[in-house]
C-alpha cells in the first residue's frame, strides 16, 4: 500500500478506493467507525489491546489484532506507515491518546485523526500536529441539547465558527421570497435548503417562498444558529 501514500494536508481528503484506514482503539466510537468504514468497502485495521473486542469483530475488519498501539515497534510490525489514514479512538487514556498519535506521526501516516476527552487534551493533540481532532462526547452532547429543546430538528456542528440547523420554517418568514425577508442581511444566517411537506427537498434562493409546514436547513455562525427559534 505505500506507493498510494500521499502527502500530508490539513484539509478534509475522502477516501478514495485505494485508500486504507488504520483505527486505533475499538470502543463504541472506535468500532463504529471501523465498522461503517468496513461496510463502505474500505480496508480497515483495528487495533485493541482488548482480546474479546477483537474476536468479536474478527472476520468484519479487514483484519484487527490485539495489540499495544503505544508502542513504536508494535506499529512497524503491523506496518502502520503503509496507511493512508488513521484514526485514534482511545478514549480511555489520555496518556495512551497522545503517545499513540505522536508515534503515528512520526510514521508519517499522511492523514491522522484523534478524539479528544477533554478540551486541554485536544490542544495537546493540535500542538503535536495531529491533523484532524474530533470532540465527538461534546458535539453529541451539545446536539441532543438542542434536540431535547423541541424546536429543532437536526443540529450539526460543522467546525471553524459555524454550525447546520434543521428546524421548521418559522412563521415569520413565510409568505414572501426570502430575498424581501432579509434573513441573510439581518441575522447573517443562509438558508440553503428547503423541505416540502410532502417531504421533497430543493435548493434555496433569494426567490424562495416558504409556506408554513416546510422545513429548512440554516447554515451560519454557531452562536447565531444555537439562537436560530429564539430570535423568530
């Protein structure tokens, strides 16, 4: 696999079919994500240093073996370097995280992901040059937070400031093109796709109308979005 290694880069890269995926530590999140991964058809590695983890995912991975991923040579024999990806999903030792991940890129694994547990270690994860850090305790948390509120539909975190709200059309806004609403304009917030009743979506422009019973979906700043039905 390593004549398909590429260079590192900071930005979001999909798969491609030559692509293999690395995932280290197979807890709920971890396994998850092997498992969707595995689904799609891509070539996944678990690693656990759990035994039954393994032999319950043995035969749905690619392959997946017991072992210590904090240790430099337990990686080379497992030929890590030769991944396009990886993921570290430990979340039970941040210890364990950190080393993990330093070893992965000093490896030169072209593209590491790594959860964060806390806010402090996802900086230490940052400042050691991991790639990507994903929060995904605190994104959920916040998600259902919004969910249990009643008003929205669907939130999504989307990073860099900004967040994704599904929600129902506000009456407020109904009944004339959103270009003459001034939605935009007054709360910088796009509402970028509209949903019908009859449950058929479409894009949104300034010469949509929104009738009641539609739903949309509003992308902006994430402090604005979060107060998207308070100011409605």
């Amino acid at each position: 696999m390593a004549e398909h290694l590429r260079p590192r880069r900071r930005g979001i890269t999909s798969l491609g079919r030559d692509d293999s995926v690395v995932v280290v530590g197979l807890g709920r999140f971890g396994q998850a994500l092997a498992l969707e991964l595995a689904a799609s058809g891509v070539d996944v590695l678990g690693i656990d240093s759990d035994e039954t983890i393994v032999q319950d995912l043995n035969g749905r991975l690619t392959q997946v073996v017991r072992a210590d991923a904090t240790r430099e040579e337990v990686l080379r024999q497992l030929d890590v370097a030769d991944f396009t990806h990886a993921v570290v999903a430990i979340g039970s030792s941040m210890e364990a995280s950190i080393l993990t991940s330093s070893w992965l890129l000093r490896l030169a694994v072209p593209h590491v992901w790594a959860k964060a547990i806390t806010a402090a270690h996802g900086q230490i994860l940052t400042q050691l040059g991991v790639h990507h850090v994903v929060y995904p305790e605190n994104d959920m948390g916040r998600r259902v937070a919004h969910l249990l509120r009643g008003t929205i539909a669907d939130y999504l975190d989307l990073g860099g400031g900004f967040a994704m709200v599904t929600a129902a059309a506000p009456e407020a806004m109904t009944g004339r093109p959103l270009d003459k609403v001034g939605f935009r304009k007054k709360h910088n917030l796009n509402v970028v796709a509209v949903r019908q009743p009859d449950g058929s979506w479409g894009h949104a422009t300034g010469e949509t109308v929104l009738a009641k019973g539609d739903t949309i979906i509003v992308v902006g700043p994430a402090a604005v979005a979060e107060r998207f039905m308070e100011m409605t």
